[in-house]
C-alpha cells in the first residue's frame, strides 16, 4: 500500500476518512472535496492490464455494445456542439476502439493510446484504427497535434492525473477540447457505501463538480459544458450483470421478476438510465496560460 496526497491541492493533513474500498481506503480531500483511494494498491492498474486476457476483457465490454454505442453518440453529439468535424481527435486509454469507431464515422480523423495490449490490438487489428500501445506521456505525439483530446472513464485510473492532464494539454491545440468523463460521488453514497458500482479494484480518484473545477483550473483550463452520462441498458444486460461475479447489488424478488422477464420479448427493451454518478465535462486551454 502506497500513502498518496491530494493529487489536486497536495496536502494530505486534511482529510476525512471513510472505508475501505477495492482500491484502498476511500478518504476525502477538505481542501478541494476530491474523494480518492490513501493509502492504495499501488499496482491496481497494472492487475487490470495485464491480469485478464484481451477476449475476458472484450467479452465484458460486449454485453452492452449497442448500448455503449448510443452513449458513444451521445457524447459526440456534445463535442460537436463546441468543435464540429472535421479534425483530429485523440482518445486517450481507447481501449478497444469502439468510441473512435463511432467518431470516425462522425467524421473525426482518430487516433488513439492505449495500456493494454488486448485492446490495442484488438482496436488496429480488427477495427483498423490508429491506435498506439502505451501511455500519453511516452507516446510522443506533436505539441498542439490534436483538436479534440478526449478521456473516457480513464482519469479514475491513472496513477498521477495532473502528470497525464499536463501531457494531455501539450497534445492539444491552444482552442482545442478537452473532454473527459469520469465517476462522481452520488448523493446516495452513504446508503451504498463500499457497494458503490465505480469502487471496482482500479479506480483511485471520485471527483466532483468542485474538485473537477479545481483540477480543470490547476492546469489551466476552463470548463466549458458539464452534465450527467446516460446509460443505455436493455432488460436482457441487467439480468446478465446481477449474474456477475464482482455484483454487490441483491434484488431479491425484483431479480426474480426481471429473470422472467428475460424469458420474454421484454428483455430487448432498452431502457435510458441516469445513476446520477457518472459526469461528463468538456474544458478547453486558457488564454494566457
Ligand atoms: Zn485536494
């Protein structure tokens, strides 16, 4: 276990102490209100990268796939409202490549940096993108290369968000965006406590709109767009998740209706869902910075 500080504001001294959770113990910057793992597993990530083979982890990002996709396009719809294609757009830790399949066909010239090597591969070899294997810092890209510089459920990840941010701003161009989406403590967290769907191994950091200004000012950036990420969820995907392993929730006779349910035509229903923990937030550099 490795004691951190404050990633955003440096301090350790004053924080609140929770519970542990997958990561390590879940505490409370009071300076910025940043929720993050300390002390922590220092090798989360790397047990993610290269404890599961790329089909386990394909295979996981699968049982939804039109769903995830219908987010993917919901998420261009909202950098289209500040850039409009074409352009370059890079996707750091793209994994598989889905969301730069769907911005290449929104017209984005797409390029992507990703860990694992599953994913990597799987994003050139089968989807045919331009995908490096890696991380952003070593991954030697043009000062102001890119128009768009997105970050999907990745800064939760990563060891030192200011180090990959400060990359990440390199690689952008000065009215370039920065899009990012990361987990956000709900308000529900004290009734869910460790059971909360983003404590999963890897995740180390839980924002919220506060810590994320302070993060997003910091480096030199103004927010420009924040909202709540949409799921899209078919009946059939909530019946496949409550047989997951790692599942905390127990539905008790609600999971027994949806198993029927499963049974029938209804399982394709797809349903819009807002957990209300997830945000989405799109920044661009300040001038004279
Ligand atoms: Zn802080």
């Amino acid at each position: 276990m490795e004691v951190v500080s404050c990633c955003i504001c440096g301090t350790t001294r004053f924080e609140e102490r929770y519970w542990p959770i997958n990561s390590g113990v879940l505490v409370r910057c009071r300076q910025c209100g940043l929720y993050y793992a300390n002390p922590r597993k220092e090798e989360a990530i790397q047990e993610v990268i290269t404890g599961q083979t790329a089909p386990e982890l394909l295979a996981g990002k699968m049982i939804n796939q039109q769903g995830r996709i219908l987010e993917f396009k919901d998420q261009l719809g909202v950098i289209a409202r500040y850039k409009k294609p074409p352009g370059k757009l890079l996707d750091v830790g793209c994994y598989e490549g889905f969301f730069l399949n769907e911005a290449r066909h929104a017209a984005w010239s797409c390029t992507g940096v990703e860990p694992s090597r599953g994913g990597a591969r799987f994003a050139r070899e089968t989807l045919g993108l331009d995908v490096r294997e890696g991380i952003l810092e070593t991954s030697h890209f043009g000062a102001g290369a890119f128009d768009v510089v997105s970050m999907l459920a990745v800064l939760e990840h990563v060891p030192k968000p200011v180090e990959t941010l400060t990359a990440v701003k390199r690689v952008l161009k000065r009215d370039g965006l920065l899009v990012i989406s990361v987990p956000v403590i709900p308000s529900y967290l004290k009734l869910v406590r460790s059971r909360w769907r983003m404590f999963i191994g890897d995740h180390y950091f839980f924002f919220s709109d506060r810590a994320m200004q302070a993060l997003l000012g910091k480096l030199g950036f103004r927010l420009l767009d924040k909202r709540y990420c949409v799921k899209y969820v078919d009946l059939e995907t909530i019946v496949k998740r409550l047989n997951d392993p790692w599942q905390p929730y127990r539905l008790g006779p609600l999971g027994k209706l949806l198993k029927v349910i499963n049974k029938t035509r209804l399982r394709k229903l797809r349903l819009k869902v807002n957990l209300f923990d997830c945000r989405m937030y799109v920044a661009t550099p300040c001038d004279g910075d």
